[in-house]
C-alpha cells in the first residue's frame, strides 16, 4: 500500500512531471493592499494569487513562507490584526497557510505591548527537529531594546518564548536564522552601540546564545552620507556552503559602508572578508541583500544597488567556492529593480528572485538560465494580484512528488540499505527498473552527494541526522525516502 505524503522541505525542490509550484508572498496589494499570497509554476511562469491579507488575518508580510513537515506553509504578516493585550497597537500575525485548500489560520496575533515581540520580517527556520523557529525585532513599544526569540512546535501546536537577546550584548537581529550541519543555529545581527556586525550562534540542546564573532573596524561613510536603512546588515541571512564554511555578506561595513561578503568557520575562527562592495563602477554593485543559494560550486546572490545609490537597478553576483572570487555576471535593467530575495533554484535548474520595483515599480519575479547565462521577467507584479514583493526567498511546493516506504522500494525491486547507515550506503536496482541518478540532500536542502551510478555512498564523512536520497527512475518517475546517518 503506498504512502502518499506531499513533500515538506521547501528548500528541497524535486523533480516532477506537473503541480510543482513556488509560493511567495507581496507586502502590498490584493484586494485589501495588504498583500497577497501566490504561486508560479516551476517555470516561474502562470501567475495566481491565492489569497489576500485583510486587518482580521494581518497584513503586510515581509519574509515569504516556510513549508512544514504538516504539509502547511508557515509565515508572519507586521501590520494590523487583533490587539491581545490592552493598550497594544495591532502588529501582525502569526499564520499556517493550507496550499491544497487556499485556507489560511491565525496562529497568533501580536502586538506592541506583550512579551512575544513584534515585527517579524522574515519566514520561520523549519529546524531538524521539527520545530519552527524565529525573532522578533522589537520588544514592548521599542521601550526594551532586544529581541524575541521563539520556537513552534507544529506537532503540539505550542508556541513559545526561548529568550529575549538584548541589544547591547547580541546586537539588532532582523535576519532570517539558518540552521547548520552541527545542528546549531546561527544568525547576524547589527550591534547597537557600536553600529557593527556580529554573528550569533544559538545551541538548541542547550537553548544557550554564544556571540561568536564581532566586527570592531569602524564604519566610514563617504562624505555627506548619513546612516540610512541600507547601512545595516539586515535582511542578510548567514549559509553553510558544502565546505562547510558559512558565508554571509553585510549591507554595511567595508570601505564605505557599503557592505562587504565574509566567510568565517562555524567556532569563529578562520574570519575572512572575500570582497568589499564599492558604489561608483559601472561593473559591480553595492548593498547585498537577501542570502545565498549554492549550485555547481559557486554561491549565487544579488546587490541592492549598482553605480549611484537608488540610480540603476541592481546586480546579480557569485563566489567561486574553490577561489572565493566574487564576480558580478549580471546587471541588472528591464527584469528587475532592488532585488530583495533569496534566489531559489528550481526542479527545472533555473534561478529566479523577486525585486521589489523600489520606487519605480510594483516589483517582479526574475528568471536566471545558467545553462545560456540569460535573464527573463517571467511575472510583473500589477497591484491586483500583489505588488512589493520583500525577502522572498520563494517556496517550493510539488503535490505530486511523493514519499515511499519499503514496500514501494520492494515494488520496485530497488534496496536502500542499511538504514541507519554508518559508513557504505548502498543502492540495488533489478529487473526492469533503472536509476538513473542518485542524490543526497540534507535538512538545509544543500545538495551533499549526486551520482550517475550505483556505486555504495561513503556516508561517514557527512554529519549524523537525517538526510534525503531522491532516485530517478526510469526517465521520470522521483522516489524520495528518508536516511539516517548515524555516528
């Protein structure tokens, strides 16, 4: 009997002959301009919303959506609502998003005087565990300077305060968390006094934060400038490559503040500045935004802004992992203005990112074909269907990608064994059925291992925890089954 279960990573994106959809969220329009929720197929292509935020759900989301082991996608709103706490200002929600039935539920509605924070501006981390995590920018009328940082137990439902980080001692957090290999997760924040970068890492055997690095250089600012919005490290989540290394790039910092990109060892050791952006070339742009995507040996990001502050539209750029080179391949100019996003790669190998329009537009999604080097504007936003599109790093929903258990593999005549697997992970196929191609993800959605034969996986290398292994078969069939690797 086959176990149908609808694929919950959304950082995982598996091949599919149909119903694969990328989901994200606008922070204005729709019917209510509060913005909307919607999908595009995996070819960035066939825009539909499927829902509009109102002042009953809240509105105004930053961060896009995060997919749950439930098969639900998980996201907050920053703007009105329900006042839970008397004399509170309305300050978005927390919400479960079903993509099968358009139906959206308030979690929880927060707002300027309670302990939960408010302001949160970027999707939840879906953890190893199960468990959502994330942070509040503010807390209590910005009376308190510091952070909340909370957890979601999807299976019990129980939402809860973990901490509160005080801006003094870890600075100002409004990046989206990232979890790592060593199950720890991590994240940047901007220091309050001084305005400087640093790195945080959160234990989650030991629910303890450790400041693990702090930038001390001092910040310039070329001559008449003033700190502004883009001058802060926001929005810039941290990325374990498949080195091992996280990298990370700061909206501030460098010769002008105008951002730089880093890579430093998951201890705090091994602090490396790769590039320091500079405004004025025609050739490279300035102010990073949005994270990192890692695809055939190189990190794939885009800058905010490129020549003149708020002047052209905008680059997209990469990290060689084997050199560290950063190049600029792309400027940016009819696809897109302010990229804002995260890219994410799609079951058809293509990069896309949403630019946010700044002030000139309403936004758009923009497609990168690395197999020709080529950009496209697959969807401009018009208002009606949502417009602004911020932080999306947009998620990636297959309905008919499915799980298997053991008695499909047997159906098949294919073995995975052992599980759990220590050393030698092996793959037999027989009869009729071939495996074409063999690849390993992790919980990150990192591809770790890719292979076109049936030689055994050497496994010790990788940390323990759980893994995914996608076989294709046949031409196009996708099984996916769970591996745990054990120490």
């Amino acid at each position: 009997m086959k176990k149908i279960l609808l694929l919950v990573l959304s950082v995982i994106t598996f091949q599919s002959q149909a119903q694969t959809y990328m989901y994200g969220t606008t922070f204005e329009g729709g019917d209510n301009n509060l913005g909307t929720i919607y999908r595009v197929d995996e070819n960035g292509q066939n825009f539909q919303k499927v829902f509009d935020f109102s002042t009953s759900t809240g509105g105004n989301p930053r961060g896009g959506l995060t997919l749950g082991p439930d098969g639900k996608m998980y996201g907050f709103t920053t703007a009105e609502g329900q006042a839970v706490n008397p004399g509170g200002t309305p300050s978005g929600s927390f919400y479960k998003f079903d993509p099968v039935t358009n139906s959206l539920q308030v979690i929880k509605y927060f707002n300027t005087e309670e302990p939960f924070g408010y302001e949160f501006n970027d999707a939840p981390l879906l953890a190893s565990n199960g468990n959502l995590y994330a942070a509040s920018t503010y807390l209590g009328s910005n009376v308190v300077q510091a952070n909340v940082f909370i957890r979601y137990e999807i299976s019990t439902g129980s939402l809860s305060i973990l901490d509160t980080l005080d801006y003094a001692a870890f600075g100002y957090l409004d990046s989206k968390l990232m979890q790592a290999s060593d199950n720890n997760i991590y994240f940047a924040t901007v220091r309050s006094i001084p305005n400087h970068a640093a790195i945080i890492k959160y234990d989650l055997t030991l629910n303890t934060f450790t400041l693990i690095h702090n930038s001390l250089g001092s910040v310039v600012l070329p001559p008449g400038s003033t700190l502004s919005e883009y001058d802060v490290p926001i929005n810039n989540p941290l990325f374990e490559a498949s080195n091992g290394m996280l990298y990370g790039a700061s909206r501030g910092g460098g010769n002008y503040d105008e951002g730089n990109v880093f890579k430093i060892n998951k201890d705090g050791s091994g602090y490396q500045t790769l590039h320091v952006f500079t405004s004025g070339l025609s050739v490279e742009g300035f102010i990073p935004a949005g994270g990192f995507v890692e695809h055939n040996g190189k990190l794939y990001s885009a800058t905010q802004q490129q020549g003149g502050l708020n002047l052209n539209s905008g680059t997209f750029y990469t990290i060689n992992l084997s050199t560290d080179a950063v190049e600029h391949p792309h400027i940016l100019d009819v696809e897109g203005i302010d990229p804002l996003g995260t890219f994410v790669l799609s079951p058809n190998g293509r990069l896309y990112i949403t630019c946010s329009g700044r002030s000139t537009n309403n936004g758009s999604l923009v497609e990168w074909n690395l197999n020709n080097n080529t950009l496209t504007q697959r969807h401009a936003y018009n208002g009606t269907g949502g417009a602004k599109p911020y932080r999306n790093g947009l998620c990636i929903v297959d309905f008919s990608s499915l799980s298997v258990d053991e008695s499909n593999l047997a159906d098949l005549n294919i073995s995975i064994f052992p599980n759990p697997v220590s050393d030698y992970l092996s793959i037999k196929s027989s009869g009729k059925n071939t495996i074409e191609k063999i690849d390993l993800y992790n919980t990150n959605g990192q591809l770790v291992y890719s292979s076109y034969s049936q030689e055994p996986i050497n496994i010790s290398r990788f940390e323990s925890g759980v893994y995914f292994i996608q076989l294709k078969i046949n031409g196009s069939k996708i099984i996916t089954k769970k591996i745990i690797k054990n120490n």
